[in-house]
C-alpha cells in the first residue's frame, strides 16, 4: 500500500481532490538512487525488465521518508533534562553538553548515533545545528554522506553570553565560509548558516552572515526566533531601538525564501505578514514547546496570515525524534488551542510540506517518478495495541489518524534512502 501527497489536502475531513495519492496494491518502482515509476501493480509489473528484484511488502504502508526541519544533533543526550524553561535549560544542561563537541571523536561518535536514531524513527532528512566548533560539522557532514542522506545543517554561530569554549567571535565566519566551500552541494548535502539566536550573536555577526545569504542564494538559514517570554525581553533589552524581534533578523539580511525559524509562538499578525512576505517559514516545534513550557503555536494565525510552517522535532528540548510524536504533539496543541490537526494535514506536513518548505520539493517529500528514493515501511500492527486498534478503523484517514497518535518507532518497519534500505527494524 502506498500513500503520498501530490499537494497540500487542504482542511477538510477529506483531501482536497487529487491531492492524496494512494494506492492499495502499489508497486514502487526504483531505479538506482531515484523512483522510476509509481502505480498499480497489475499495471506496471508486467514492463519490470526481466530479473528485477521484486520486494513483497503486502500488509506495509509505504510513504515518503519523514522529514525534520529544526533538530540539533548534538544535544542527542541534552533529551529528558528535568524542570527548566529556555534561558536556564540552555546554561544548565545545553551549552555545557555542546562544549563536548570540541573533541572531535566525541562528535563522530555522537553523529553516527544521531543518524542510527534518525533512521530507526523514519526520518530521512533533516535541517540541523552543530555546535560551534566545525569539526562538530566535519563529522556529521561526513557521516551524512557516508550514508547518502539529503541533510541540511551548519555550525552554530554565536560570539557572546555563552560560556567561553563555545564563543566563536574570531573564527566563526570564516570558519562557516570554509565548510560552505568543503560541504555545500557535496553529494546530497546543503549549507544552513546558523546564527544560534539574537541574543548569541553580535550585531557584528549577524551581518556578516546575511553578507554569506546575499553572496550565494542557494544557502539556507535557520536559527531562533520567539519561543519563550524571557527571550523575548531579553532580545528587547539587548538590541534596543528595533520594532520587534523579527527585525532584528531583518535587518541583518536574515529572513528569505530559504530561511527557517524555530518556534515563532510569541509572534504578532504583523510578523507574520513581514515573514510571508519573505517566504520564510517558521519551524513548528511542538514537543519541544510542550516540553519547555514555551507556548502554544498558533496554526491558523498562520495559515490566515499566509505564514509557511513546517514541523520539526527540535531535539534535545523535543521529547522525541519520531515524526509520528511530532504530529502527536502538533495534534494536542492544536487542541488546546481549538485547531484540531487532521492526519491528511500531519503526514502532508511531515513529507511534502516540509520538503516544500525548505525548497527540496523537487527531490523528496512524495513517492513519484523522478524523485528521490527515499521512503518508509510501516508496519501498522508492530505492536497488539496497535493491531487492535488499526483493525476498527475502517478508512485510511482512521488509519493514518490511529499511526498519528499511537505509533512510534516500533512501527517503522524499514526507512530507505537514495534507494537503499538503511534501517531494518527485526535486524538491527
Ligand atoms: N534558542 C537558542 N538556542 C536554542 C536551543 O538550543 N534550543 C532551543 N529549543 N531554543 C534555543
Ligand atoms: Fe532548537
């Protein structure tokens, strides 16, 4: 069975028509790193050349491979740090952990168990923070195309009110500018220049980052942008004189159509407007948010103002990496705020939307001829309670709504990537 979204299904109780793609008896047709063809198995299988391999997965679901687009791989062991909101979690648990990162066998170590615990969970592409240290991206870079993966990621930028082994005021942007040139375009990969948040980064810094944005368009961004009321005041106090938050971004040549901020939850209709203007898109970070006390996302804000979001796990101040927990966590905000979140919006979210939103859309986030072969098995009955309960639900949307809810990386059978199986859940 497969299902994948053509385009966004819209609000309603029923995809929008022609959005869903979906297939009971599907054949997936690959041709090395990339889908050949896409359809019903009694009508392609008879033009398989002959001795193809033919992969028997009746009972799976298949969809395209989850995709993250705010995570940071070295607080991987930061996860489950008791009883702090953002500015003491940071100083308590967050910045001593990435201080580790300056050992470069530490950060191989921690990249290959970050992508171990990617994979098992379904995600196969990710938008992710280093530490500051560039070795900390000289392992995951390196890591990232040992396997394959489509990865966006950079080193964190930050050159003030850190602890001194992380600040970077001397090296930072040339250092940046040394991995663009090293991992940028190299196989799969993309460069995010990644200035922390404001209140990390000097005026200084944050220019000379947007002067790497308008030297070369094809780079990304990503950093923070108002996710808890403390950093909020504080980004007021330090960078006195601005309009808000966001124009400090602004200002600094930091918001375009390949820019993501994380968190956006303390935001007004004014911003967001300045944001769709602009084609950023905010990083919704719901377990992240829930976790840290920070707020909740308000989705049909964005959606009235025309701001783009996507959905992201936000590790370690998420609670976990699995795609299925992020739309949990999106499905239980949005109920506390009176936007229930319906599993057509979730999984579209999940795969092509936020390929679209980090414009990868014509790679990856559908299972459809020409893209990238990168997808996930889902075992629906990996564990009885989720057998009882797939077995009462009588349409694919209680199905998918059922995974959304209950599933975890249990049921992520196998996760394949540039046309590979990289995950077997019963044999590793
Ligand atoms: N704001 C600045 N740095 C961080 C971080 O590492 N995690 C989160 N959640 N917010 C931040
Ligand atoms: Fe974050």
């Amino acid at each position: 069975e497969l299902v994948s979204f053509a385009r966004n299904p819209g609000e309603g109780d029923k995809p929008s028509p022609g959005s869903l793609e979906h297939y009971g008896d599907g054949l997936l047709w690959l041709q090395g790193q990339h889908i050949h063809a896409v359809g019903h198995f009694s009508e392609l299988a008879p033009s398989l050349p002959e001795g193809s391999e033919v992969l028997d997965y009746r009972g799976k679901l298949i969809m395209p491979g989850f995709i993250d687009t705010h995570v940071h791989y070295v607080q991987l062991d930061v996860m489950a740090s008791y009883g702090r909101q953002l500015l003491d979690w940071l100083n308590d648990y967050t910045f001593p952990e990435e201080c580790r990162f300056a050992n470069h066998a530490h950060a191989e170590a921690l990249s290959n168990a970050f992508l171990d615990e990617m994979l098992r969970a379904g995600t196969t592409t990710a938008q992710v923070f280093g530490s500051s240290h560039p070795g900390s991206m000289d392992a995951f870079f390196s890591a990232c195309n040992k396997r394959q993966l489509r990865m966006l990621a950079g080193k964190v930028l930050m050159d003030r009110n850190a602890p001194e082994g992380l600040l970077d005021a001397a090296s930072g942007i040339a250092d940046t500018e040394r991995l663009i040139e090293d991992w940028h375009n190299s196989q799969r990969l993309g460069y995010s220049v990644t200035p922390r948040f404001a209140p990390t980064s000097t005026k200084t810094q944050m220019d000379a980052a947007g002067a790497l944005l308008r030297n070369d368009p094809t780079l990304w961004l990503q950093t923070h942008l108002a996710e808890n009321s403390c950093e909020l005041d504080w980004v007021a106090e330090l960078f006195p004189g601005n309009q808000d938050y966001l124009s400090v971004y602004e200002k600094a040549g930091l918001v375009g159509p390949r820019s993501t901020f994380a968190h956006g939850i303390h935001l007004d209709n004014g911003m967001r407007t300045r944001l769709a203007e602009r084609g950023a898109n905010i990083a919704f970070c719901p377990s992240s948010n829930l976790f840290l006390g920070s707020g909740l996302f308000d989705r049909y804000a964005a959606q009235e103002t025309g701001m783009a979001f996507s959905y992201a796990s936000d590790i370690g101040a998420g609670t976990d990496l699995s795609g299925f927990d992020t739309l949990k966590s999106a499905y239980q905000v949005g109920q506390l705020s009176g936007q229930p979140l319906t599993a057509w919006q979730g999984f579209y979210g999940l795969t092509h939307g936020n390929a679209k939103t980090l414009a990868l859309d014509s790679h990856i986030g559908q299972l459809a001829p020409s893209f990238e072969a990168d997808f996930v098995v889902i075992d629906s009955n990996a564990t009885p309670l989720l057998t009882r309960r797939i077995q009462r639900c009588s349409t694919l949307g209680e199905r998918l709504f059922a995974l959304m809810i209950l599933a975890d990386d249990r049921a992520i059978y196998e996760t394949w990537a540039a046309g590979k199986c990289q995950h077997q859940r019963d044999q590793s």
